[in-house]
C-alpha cells in the first residue's frame, strides 16, 4: 500500500462521500458531507494526532462512504398498505381518464370480469364482442338488467344469449 | 416451512440494533444536550451497538426532520461551531414509550430464554 497524505485521504473519502450521496436533496447531501468532515477534524483533535495511521482508525471507524450514504437514503417511509392504495388509484385513475368510448368499454370489461354470474369463456367473448360495437358499455355492463325490457336489441343479443348460459343472472 | 440458519441469529440482532439505536440516541439526550461526536463516541463505548460511526450522522439528521429533537449552534474553544442536539417534547415522549415496551421485551425474552437455558443445564 502505499502511503499517502493524510490530508488526501481525507479529501479522497469525502469526494466518495459526495458521489454516494449524490441521490439526496441537494441540502441533505452537502449538509452529511459537512458533517462527516468535522466529525473526522474533531476525532483526530481528540486522538491528538493527525498523521496517516490516525486518518485511517478514523476512517475506519466511520463505516465506507457508500454506507453512509445509504443510511441517509433511508427505507422508504409510511405503511406498505397506503402506498398500495395510492398506487391501486392511479391505476384506476389512468384507466378511467382516456376518451368516453374507450373509458365505457374499459369500465365495462371490468365489470363484466368482476361479475361471476358468467363462466370464463362467455365473459371473454362478451368484452370481445362489446368491443366491436358502439355504446357498447351500456350493453354489457346493462345487459342483465335491460335483457327483458329490450329483447330487439341488437349488441344485447350476443351479450343475452351468454348472459343466458348462467342460472341466476337475474 | 424454512428452517433457522447459523446467519439468522446475526441477522436478527443486527436490525435489532438497527431498531433500537436511534432510542439510543435519545436516551443519551435525556438528560443533557450533546454535540454530534460527543454522541457518536459515547454509543461506540457501548459494545456491540454501532458498526460504522457515520451512519449516525443521517440518523440524527433525520430524528431532527421527525421533531424528536432540536439543534443549536455554539461556539467551541477547540475549533469550529459545534452543532448540539436536544430531545423535544415529542422526543421525550417517544422515548418513554420505547422505554416501557422495551422493558417488557426485553424480560419476556430474558424469561424465556434464561429458562430454556436452566432446562439445558438440568438435562445434561
């Protein structure tokens, strides 16, 4: 190993120090840096000694730069369940922010999924079907309701026919 | 169903210390206010507690963003202001709720442990 000074030990651990913490707010990273240097000022005034071997013991015992840093990155605060739900809203959010037509169709596949009055299959055709037509939300998301009052109907009759394939859909 | 590895026990009490140090902290403030290497070099007295000193100085950064302590700058005769750290109100409090439940945990598992190892000593 060879041996440097110790002033450029030091430099060198806090520009490592500095690049580790370069993910932190501005202020939280000059304010760490700021920080370690005068703990290390101060350790060396309490040990007496400054040269090579001092740095080293001090340097040592802080812990490596990268650690460090990582302490100040921190876990991520607040409850795993909070940031679920956001997470579950913005999705929802984003789904339901497109255009009428799209937003009614995507509405109406999950409903259609959600519902368990259907078997797999004639569900997958109904949003299938849904799909190639117009209005087609109110349809399939309706289709159970308005199956009796209107029978002539002709997107409801794909719809119908599946919805009829299911005992108690009513 | 995973069994226990030599490594978990370490494991274990590592995020233990890592749980507990920053009550640590505070409990080093309860009587008096302390500037941040006073407080590095007093918990590395304490065996076992701290494995890298700099990891102290991001905890007390961010004890204070949590309001569980205070700063205030003096002037020092060796050099440079020092920065001294003091518990607030919702510090002292904090303090005294980790207290109490740490008190608890700490005899429930002494019992049980204590016990498990008077059972080894009478069977062998």
């Amino acid at each position: 190993m060879t041996t440097r000074h110790p002033d450029a030990l030091v430099a060198d651990y806090l520009r490592r120090l500095a690049a580790a913490a370069a993910a932190l707010p501005p202020d939280r990273q000059t304010e760490l840096v700021a920080e370690i240097q005068a703990h290390i000022a101060e350790a060396l005034e309490a040990a007496g000694a400054a040269a090579d071997v001092a740095v080293r013991n001090v340097l040592e015992r802080l812990g490596s730069p990268e650690e460090i840093a990582a302490a100040a990155a921190g876990p991520p605060t607040g409850p795993p369940q909070a940031r679920g739900k956001l997470e579950i809203a913005a999705l929802l959010v984003l789904a339901l922010g497109g255009v009428l037509p799209i937003v009614g169709w995507a509405v109406g596949v999950v409903l259609v999924l959600a519902s368990e009055a259907w078997s797999c299959a004639t569900r997958s055709s109904a949003c299938c079907s849904a799909c190639c037509r117009r209005s087609s939300w109110w349809r399939s998301s309706s289709c159970r309701r308005i199956r009796a009052s209107s029978p002539t109907r002709r997107g409801a009759a794909s719809v119908r026919s599946s919805g009829s394939s299911s005992p108690g859909a009513l | 169903m995973r069994y226990m590895e030599h490594g978990d026990a370490r494991n274990t009490l590592s995020q233990l210390r890592r749980g507990t140090v920053e009550y640590c902290v505070l409990a080093l403030l309860r009587d008096e206010e302390r500037y941040g290497f006073d407080l590095v070099r007093a918990l590395s007295q304490v065996d076992g507690l701290v494995m890298s000193e700099g990891t102290i100085y991001p905890l007390l950064s961010r004890l204070r963003r949590e309001h569980l302590v205070t700063t205030s700058w003096r002037e020092s005769a060796a050099g440079p202001p020092r920065r001294y750290y003091r518990l607030t109100e919702a510090g002292r409090a904090a303090l005294a709720d980790f207290t109490k439940e740490w008190s608890r945990f700490r005899d429930a598992v002494d019992t049980l442990l204590i016990k498990e190892n008077d059972h080894d000593h009478q069977a062998s």
